[in-house]
C-alpha cells in the first residue's frame, strides 16, 4: 500500500465510492457486456443475411442485399463521437437520459451491430465452397445451411472476428465514457485528464488493457479449440 500511495497518491482516495475505480472498471464491464450482447445478436443476423442475400448466396436477392450493404456501410462510416451527437434525441427516447453507462448503449450498439455484421459476413465466407455444395446436394435447405454448415465450419474464424469486435468495444467505451457515458473513459478524462492526475490516467490505461488482454487471451484460445 505504500508503493501505491507513492506513485498513485490520487488512485487511493479515488479506489472506491460513486465514481471511483471500482465504480468505473464496474461500468465499463457493464457497456461491454451488453453491446457485445446486443450487438452480437444484431450483427450475426445482419451478417448472415447479407451472406445469403450475394449475388452468390443461397438466397440471392440483389435489390435486399444493395440496400443492406448501403446501410452496414453507412453507418460504418460515421466517427463513434458523432454518432454519439447524431443519436441523443433517440438515447433520450429510449432511456429517458443522455448520460451514464446505460445512455451510452445506444449508440454503442449502433456502432458495433454493423461493423460486427461485416465481420460475419467475412468470416462465414471463408468456409470452403465445396462444403456447401455437397450440403445442397444432399438437399439441405438455406437455414439448415447456416446452422449446421456455416457457423460450425466457421467457427473458428467468427471467434476471431468477435474478439476483435469486444476489444473495439472495450475502446469505444472509453470514448462515450470521456462524454459522460461513465466508466474508465470517464475516469482518465474527466477526473485524470482535467485534473492533471496523471497517475489515475494510468490507473485506467492499464485496467482497459488488462481487459483487452484478457479478451484476447480467451479468444485465441477458443479460437485453438475449434480449429479443425
């Protein structure tokens, strides 16, 4: 405790209580946890439907899969702190709040849903075309395709593509965080940054990166798991 008195004298009087460390790594935990939820659920059905929908999908559908590429690409394209100011009358709407962790779902999910999307979409595209083939040959129809050829033989690779979501994520929590959405972003602007703290700055530095490493620590080695 007196190593971290002396190199962290304003971490100690921050570690617990309403916007303490604790608090923030909580918060940040929470963001992710739900948008990677959330978000999942939305991008992998995105991503499959813009797998089926190809020219040279199961179910090819070219006007569907041009307006849904359009989108995916849209709002992939907008910069998460504007997205943030695009979309505060809708976080109002739906949570009655502008600020803290459950206001900043919203567009966490709205930015994380469709990068996740194409990710699947690349993922699932790996899978070996003879594969599939031979699934229709045997008379499979499109759904049981994706179940039981798509997310198994590609399993491996949507793990990778996940992780890489989670970790981004993990960094735009920090981002809606340094904009009131609480958390470790919260923390290292807002009581670090503007304070001139610079030892909670690190403080919250190292807790996202143990959480990156972590994530991807357990990602690589599902990933390992389920290569075949």
């Amino acid at each position: 405790m007196s190593l971290i008195e002396k190199f962290f004298p304003n971490v100690v009087p921050l570690w617990s209580g309403p916007d303490g460390v604790v608090d923030a790594i909580n918060q940040t935990l929470y963001m992710t946890f739900w948008t990677t939820l959330i978000a999942g659920l939305i991008g992998l059905v995105l991503g499959i439907a813009l797998l089926l929908t190809d020219e040279k999908g199961l179910l090819a559908n070219g006007p569907f899969y041009s307006v849904l590429d359009k989108l995916v690409n849209v709002f992939r394209s907008i910069p998460f702190i504007i997205l943030l100011a695009v979309l505060n009358g809708v976080t109002h709407w739906i949570v009655h709040t502008g600020i803290g962790p459950t206001a900043a779902l919203v567009p966490l999910i709205a930015g994380a849903a469709p990068f996740y999307a194409r990710q699947v979409q690349n993922a699932l595209l790996t899978v070996d075309p003879g594969v599939v083939e031979a699934a229709q040959a045997m008379g499979l129809s499109p759904m049981a395709i994706v179940f039981r050829v798509y997310l198994r033989e590609g399993l491996s690779e949507l793990i990778r593509v996940s992780v890489l979501t989670i970790i981004s994520i993990i960094g735009l929590t920090a981002m809606a965080g340094a904009i009131g959405g609480g958390g470790l972003g919260n923390l290292a602007i807002n009581t670090g940054y503007l304070r001139y703290q610079n030892d909670v700055i690190w403080v919250s530095l190292i807790f996202i990166m143990i959480l990156v490493f972590a994530v991807q620590f357990i990602g690589d080695f599902l990933a390992r798991k389920t290569q075949h």
